[in-house]
C-alpha cells in the first residue's frame, strides 16, 4: 500500500522559501548594479521582441488552422496537369467536375464548393465595394461553422440556379457596416443589381477559408449568372474556378484519399475528351489531357496566395531574428560572466563555509531568469510595437485582414518560453564558471583571483567570434536583400511612370450590360481626356503590376510548333488611348480604335478581328519579318483559324511584377469584346496627385454616383506595393542586420576592455621598458584580428548556404558585404588606444 511521504510538504515549502530568497537576492543584486542591469535587459529586450514580432505575423499567417470544426479532417482538391480550356485562380476545377467527385466519392464524408468575388454592394443608398464568396449548400454544414445571428445557408438554399436571392453575412461585416442590428435579418441587399435577402451572420472570428481574403458576404453557388454578369460556367467542364474541399471520414488519410479518387476522376475526364469541345483537339493534346491526376492537399488551413506569398520571408526573418537573439545572449552572458568573475571571492567564501555548488548556481541562474523575465516583458511591448509598424507591408486582398498585432494567448507563450530558454541558455556557462574558483589564492587576494580567469577569458573571446560570425551573416543578408531591391526599382516596368495614377471599376456590378459598359468607358476616357492639365488616359482589363494574370493558347500563322509546343501569351483587353497614357511606344502599325468592333464567330465566344502584340512576340513568331497583317487565332488545336490580323507592335514592358520576365503579350480591343466587367483606368497629368485622384471621383460620379471606384494610387505607389515583400525582407534585414552588428560591436569591446584590464601590469612592465605606443596597439589589435578571422572565416562559408537558401528572394546580385570587418576592428581599436594610453609607472604599481 503506497503512503504519502510526512515530510514532502515541509521539503516543498522550504524550497519555496529558498527559492523566494534567491528572487529577493536577486532583485538586490541587479539593483546594485544598474548599468549591467540596464544593458543586459535592453539587449533581451530587443532580441526577445524582434522574434515576438515575427513569431506573432508567422503564426497567423502559417501555422493558424481554420476557424472551424476538426480543421484537421479538411482536405483540398487540385488537378495536376494540362488544362483544356479556361482557369479562374489557382487549385481550380469546373463545377460539374466538382458535382461528380460530391456526389460519387467514397473518401469524405461531406463536400463543398467556393468561389471568391467581389462585388458591389448597395443598402440604404449607399453604395460599396466587398469582399464576397459563392458558397455551396454545403458549405457551412461541412465546415461545422453555426450563425451567430438568423440562420447559415444550406443545401435549400442551393438548389435552382438563379432561384436562390439570398445572403449571410460575416460578422465582423454586420458589426462595423450595420452596427451590429439585430434587425439586419430579412433586409435587402443589391448586389450587382439584383435583390437578396439576408438570412443571417456567421459566428465571430470566422471570415472564410482563403486568408487574405476577409469575405464580408456569402451567396448560394446557384446565383452565380446573377452574381457574374455575362459569366455562367455553372454547366461549363471546360473552365475551372471552384475550390473544392472534402471532409475526410475517419480513419482516412489524404493518400487514401487520392488512391480512391484517382480511378473516378480518370473515369471523368475519359468521358469528356469525347465531348464536342474536344472534337477540334490533336491527339496529343488529349493524351497529354488523360495523363491528368487528382491530388489531395491539406486543407486545415485553407488556401491562401497570401500565405505562399509570405511562407518564405517570415521564415527567412524569423531565422535573422534568431540569429539577434543569439548574439544577445551571448553579450548578457559574456557580462555575466565578468560580474560572476568580480564575485568570485564571495563565491570562494560562500564555497569554503559549505555551501554546496548546486545551490550557488541556482541562484545566478535566478539572476539570469529574472533578467530574461524582465527583457521578455519590453520585449513583448517592443514586438506589438514593431507589429503595428510592419502589418502595412502585408500584401493583403481585402481591407479587413484576419491578422491582428494585439498578442493573444499563443503569442504570450512563445515570448514566455523565449525568455525561460534565454535565462537558462545564458545563464547556465557563467553560473558553471563562475563557481569553479581557485579556492586558497582567491581568498588570500581577490584581485589575483580575478586575473587569473583565462577559462573565461578564452570562453567569451568564443561567444565574440560567434557574435562576429552571426552578425557578418546577418549583414551580408541585409545586403543581399537591399541591392536585390534596388536593382528591381532600377529595372522598372519598361513605361515611365511619373504623373501616371490608376483607379478600377466595374459597371457590370451595377447591371450595366456590355453595350452600356463600353459607352460608359469611352465616355470616362474622353471626359477625363478633355481635362487641362491630362495628357492620356485609357482602360485596360488587367491591373499591371498587381500579380494578375491572363493567358490564352494561340495559334499563329505561318509558325510551325513543334510537338507540344504551343504559344501562350499574356492577355489584355484594352482601349484607344492605353498606350498613349503609359508612354509605351508603339514601334509600327496602329493604335486601336473605337471603330474596332468587328467580331469573329467562335466555338465559345467571338474573337476581335484586330489585335496588338508586344516586341517579344514579334520576335518569338515572327523572326526578321514584319508581324503586321500576318493573322493569329485563339486555340491551339491543328484546325485553329487565324482570322485576327495583327495592327501594330509596341515595345516590351513588364506584367505581373518586376521580378518576372518580360512576356510574350498579345492585346485584344474591348470595343469588340462579348462582356465588360472590371477595368482599370490609368490617367497621365502633369496635376498634382490628389488633384487627378479627385478629379477621377468627380468624373465617375458624374456619369453614374453608384458606382464605386477602388484602388486610386499612383503607378509610383502600385510599383511600390507590387515589392511590398521585398521591401519588407530589405528594411528588417538591415535593422536586424545593424542591431546584430551593435551588440557583437558592444561584446567584442566588452572582451577586450577586460583583456586590457587583465593585462596591465604587462602592459606597463612594456612600456616601462621602452615599447612604443604603436607596439602596444599592435598588442590589442592582434587579438581582435584573430577573433574577427575566426568569426570572419565562419561567416563566410555560412554566407554561401545563405545565398543558396534565400536565392529565390533574389534578384541578380552575389553575396559580399565588408562592413562588419570593419566595425568589428573600429571596436577593437577603442580598447586598444585606451591601453596604449596606461601610466607605466602605476602599472608597475598595480594590484
């Protein structure tokens, strides 16, 4: 029979007690000691928050699941291989293709369907534009998600295409836009001129499952020709844009999963190369097509552009931030190895009376946790500080991000086990060292006992190569990431862009039907046009810059592809005017015309007659020979017509950012296009910014006060946005990257400051013989050069790997960067000059 020990309770109790006094000897001891106190906490402080910081965005951003029920069980479906007809966003299938794998599959026990839009939103005479989503009837079932408010959208509710005029809202939407009414329900929002009514509000905290995309409405998928004017697709296998994601049943796992959806989905595409839209397609391209394959991702997270973006900076930032609170600790434990050193004769009395080393050491150990405790909670004020400051360079999708800089429970955690790890990492090396005194000469002279200390001379003159290793990596990578910046500013996008200012809009939203929509757009152009001041201004369907994109298969005249090969040009929908307000030069034939609305007849919609095409095309295709008036045609198919007569070639300027290539490009005029929907103005005036953005506003509510316009920024400013990441790796790189190298600065100082004080009764004995000041720097100097090669040699090779780890972040730049040599030898010089400048006389006098 087990019994309870009768003296466990008092043990208990006395170790509290012990450990109560150790804290209270603790407070004294640091409050004895100001200074060292101050820089050892400013120096946590500052280590402990940048990785707070960094860790509070990288845990929101990637390792947060879903809002929702067992995140874990949710599964994302993609297809891997070539695509035969249109894509809409990425991780895409058609609709049909998502209503086989619902209702035949064996691997989940539930299905659902989404699409994200925005959409223009009126209620009570106001007008805006939203983040919004086309859900399935079982979306809100599958995701385990409840309202907080009415009722959820269900499988009713997404039965009848276009039979479903009804909507949910999010709750952080009904909270800031209807000021949380509870009347909300059974009220009418317009949206894209038609009527819904609102059904309910989801619970707080969730906003859908793409991050990045705070989505503020959701619809029925069976609204979707009422919610994309001119763009059905509900019964279209040959155009991609549902997400579809599973819920796994249990005990199946995401390979079983795949293994079982394989057959089916083979079974599904066998079928459709047998359909008409088929019937025009060479026979590699359907064997090519038939290779295809269904892969099954995790889906507790989502999906998220946002998140892919962002993967690898926050972990490259997260590593530089390490790399600062290493070199910290190593400067807290380098001091605290100098104050353990100048107590070594209290250690020594403390050793001789009996006092176990065990004990001794746990309380420095009390000393330094208390430290780190102190530099974890302004480092915690420091990281929400620096949060608000970088949550600007986020490159987010909606005006309501999901991520917050207010620290919750999962931050608070991490901050409080850094701080735990930090106290017992550098205080663990001075607290052995400093308990292993020579006993008998530390107590007959305590000056002697602190000279004598090489071990722990030796053990930080180590932590300071270290510092200088860490510090030149981080330096070098902060150089990397600078001129990898600058040489992408000085590239620029191939048009000028000065003066030149961008806003978008969508009459489609409006119930503006494609004629109207085109009048509406010629007459914004040619008021704004008619402006003093306003040299250009023309529509275009894709925002450069903006990491958009349209591609579309073409088939040209005259060029003979090779098997699988294929053209696949960037695409955009533009009007007269386009070129003239980009400054982009056209460099033979002619600009569009409004006239250019002759039409072609096509298998799935009309192509223009006439279209433009950018130098790289005409040199890919049409190689030393002039383009204008040879023909191309949409397809890639062997009987492809080509009826679209090439105009004019314009010079070659950047697409969806900087850092890509230039593209293949052809341009479409959308005076001929079957559907308008949102397109994005761009004005060039030698006027004040905020004059033309005002001016822009003025313009469009003239023509119609409903429509909402978004987006106004200069071309400067979108350029800038578009190196949103790359500005945020340069700016923090290079602030961690100086801070890193102001701490190895303050240890290596630290060192040799010590080192001299040790060595002055030799240095004195040299100058009293006759050694000259240059020889006594010399005598410093060569010890930091020895420590500065040794860290030197270490960062080196450590460099290289860096290179290669962060060599996507890069753009056309090597790794070299001398600065650190250089502060590092400037922090050894102090030391050294100050001991060239020791009295030889009180040196030789010196105990």
């Amino acid at each position: 029979m087990l019994t309870a020990n009768p003296v466990s309770g008092k043990e208990s109790k006395h170790e509290m007690g012990t450990l109560w006094n150790d804290l209270k000897f603790a407070i004294r001891t640091l409050r004895k000691s100001p200074v060292f106190t101050a820089v050892a906490v400013l120096s946590l402080a500052l280590g402990i928050g940048a990785n707070t910081a960094i860790f509070s965005f990288l845990d929101q951003i990637l390792l947060r699941l879903l809002p929702v029920k067992h995140p874990e069980q949710l599964a994302l479906l993609t297809i891997r291989g070539t695509e035969y007809g249109n894509n809409s966003g990425g991780n895409a299938m058609s609709y049909p293709l998502y209503k086989d794998f619902s209702e035949r599959n064996t691997a989940f026990s539930g299905m659902f369907g989404r699409f994200a839009f925005v959409m223009s939103v009126s209620s009570a005479s106001h007008t805006e534009r939203v983040e919004g989503e086309l859900v399935s009837g079982t979306y809100f079932p599958v995701l385990g998600v409840g309202a907080a408010l009415g009722r959820t959208i269900t499988p009713d509710d997404d039965r009848t295409p276009g039979g479903h005029p009804v909507a949910m809202l999010s709750y952080q939407y009904w909270k800031t836009r209807f000021n949380s009414d509870p009347g909300v329900i059974g009220r009418t929002l317009v949206i894209s001129a038609h009527s819904y009514t609102i059904i309910g509000v989801t619970q707080p905290g969730f906003t859908g499952v793409e991050l990045g995309r705070t989505i503020q409405v959701f619809v029925p998928m069976m609204m979707k020709a009422q919610i994309t004017p001119g763009w059905d697709a509900l019964n279209d296998r040959r155009w991609r844009w549902v997400n579809a994601f599973g819920r796994l049943k249990p005990g199946v796992s995401l390979e079983q999963a795949k293994a079982s959806l394989q057959p089916l989905y083979h079974s599904i595409i066998e079928m459709e190369v047998k359909d008409a839209a088929f019937r025009n397609a060479a026979p590699n391209v359907r064997a090519e097509f038939l290779r295809n394959t269904i892969d099954v991702l995790p889906g507790s997270q989502g999906r998220s552009f946002f998140r892919r973006t962002l993967t690898k900076p926050l972990w490259v930032l997260l590593a530089i931030t390490a790399g600062v609170l290493l070199i910290a600790c190593a400067n807290v434990a380098s001091l605290l190895i100098a104050k353990a050193t100048s107590r070594q004769r209290e250690i020594a009395i403390r050793l001789a009376i009996g006092a176990g080393r065990g004990r001794i050491i746990r309380q420095l150990l009390v000393e330094s946790l208390l430290l780190s405790l102190i530099g974890g909670v302004m480092g915690l004020l420091l990281a929400v500080w620096t949060d608000n400051l970088l949550l600007p360079f986020l490159p987010v999708e909606s005006p309501e991000l999901a991520v917050t800089t207010t620290p919750d429970v999962r931050v608070l955690l991490f901050a409080t086990a850094v701080a735990f790890l930090t106290g017992v990492i550098f205080g663990l090396a001075p607290a052995i060292q400093g308990t292993r005194p020579d006993l008998a000469p530390t107590l007959k002279d305590q000056v002697s006992g602190i000279l004598g200390g090489g071990a722990q001379v030796r053990f930080r003159k180590g932590l300071v190569a270290a510092q200088v290793m860490l510090s030149l990596l981080l330096l070098v990578g902060a150089g990397l990431f600078i001129r990898s910046l600058h040489n992408l500013r000085d590239l620029g996008p191939g048009f000028p862009t000065n003066s030149l200012l961008l806003f978008s809009l969508d009459p489609s939203l409006n119930g503006y039907d494609t004629d109207k929509a085109k009048i509406f757009y010629r007459s914004l152009t040619d008021e704004i046009k008619s402006v003093p001041g306003v040299q250009g201004a023309g529509v275009g369907a894709v925002r450069l810059l903006s990491d958009n994109e349209w591609d579309s298969a073409v088939k040209v005249e005259g060029y003979s592809f090779k098997p699988g090969e294929s053209a696949h040009p960037y695409m955009n929908m533009i009007g007269p005017g386009y070129f003239e307000a980009l400054g982009i030069p056209l460099l033979a034939g002619r600009d569009f015309r409004y006239s250019d609305t002759g039409t072609i007849p096509g298998p799935q919609f009309p192509s223009p007659r006439v279209v433009i095409i950018n130098e790289k095309f005409a040199k890919t295709y049409f190689s030393g020979q002039s383009p204008i008036g040879h023909r191309v045609g949409f397809g890639s198919d062997p009987d492809t017509k080509t009826e679209m007569e090439i105009i004019g070639v314009v010079k070659d300027t950047k697409y969806t950012n900087l850092r890509d290539e230039i593209p293949v490009q052809m341009f479409i005029p959308f005076m001929a296009s079957p559907a308008l929907n949102d397109m994005t103005v761009y004005v060039r005036a030698a006027l004040p910014g905020d004059q033309v953005l005002s001016l822009a506003r003025a313009k469009v509510q003239a023509l119609d006060a409903n429509i909402p316009i978004y987006g106004l920024r200069t071309v400067d400013e979108q350029v800038s946005a578009s190196l949103l990441v790359e500005r945020l790796i340069a700016s923090l790189s290079t602030v961690f990257g100086l801070l890193a190298t102001l701490l190895a600065t303050i240890g290596l100082y630290g060192v040799m400051a010590y080192t001299v004080t040790r060595r002055t009764r030799e240095i004195g004995v040299r100058m009293a013989l006759g050694a000259f000041q240059g020889d006594v720097i010399w005598l410093v100097m060569r010890e930091v050069l020895i420590l500065v090669a040794i860290g030197i040699a270490a960062g080196v090779g450590a460099s290289i790997a860096l290179t290669r780890l962060v060599e996507a972040q890069l753009f056309g730049i090597t790794a070299h960067d001398p600065g650190t040599i250089v502060l590092a030898c400037l922090a050894g010089l102090i030391p050294a000059l100050r001991a060239s400048r020791i009295d030889a006389m009180e040196a030789l006098r010196y105990e």
